[in-house]
C-alpha cells in the first residue's frame, strides 16, 4: 500500500472553468504533473505554462510531497 502525499495546486485563467483558490491535492507518489491535472480537470492542450515552487517545469516532470504546482494560460500580449 503507497502512501498518497500532498501538493499545494492553483489553476490561473479560467483553465477548466474558473481561476481556483490554492487547494490541496492528494496524489500517488510519483506523480507527474500531467497526473494532476488530469487528476483536477486541468485540458493539458490549453496549459501554457507550469511553474512549480517558482520554477518553470514540463507536464512529465514529478512532483515531491509540499511542491505547489501552478498551472497557466499561454500568455498573451499587446
């Protein structure tokens, strides 16, 4: 039996839906990020860009127990 661990998730720009307030989210260790935000409802296709603990990283990267993953919108400028 695997101990499921906690990550600290928030979702800009409307992605699947609406901006989301930080929330907790249990996931299986080893879990990507594409895991989560399949996980959460996250359409991978309209992510722009991910950071995690401040640094940008990829959908199949991991995460460890405490990260906070954030999850933008391809940023548009004007």
């Amino acid at each position: 039996m695997s101990l499921k661990m906690q990550v600290e998730v928030q979702v800009y720009g409307g992605l699947g839906g609406q901006d989301r307030r930080p929330t907790q989210v249990e996931v299986e260790p080893g879990a990507s990020i594409g895991d989560i935000a399949r996980q959460i409802g996250v359409p991978l296709e309209k992510v722009g860009m991910i950071i995690v603990d401040g640094r940008v990283r990829d959908r199949d990267d991991q995460v460890e127990a405490g990260q906070r993953v954030c999850f933008f919108p391809p940023l548009m400028g004007g």
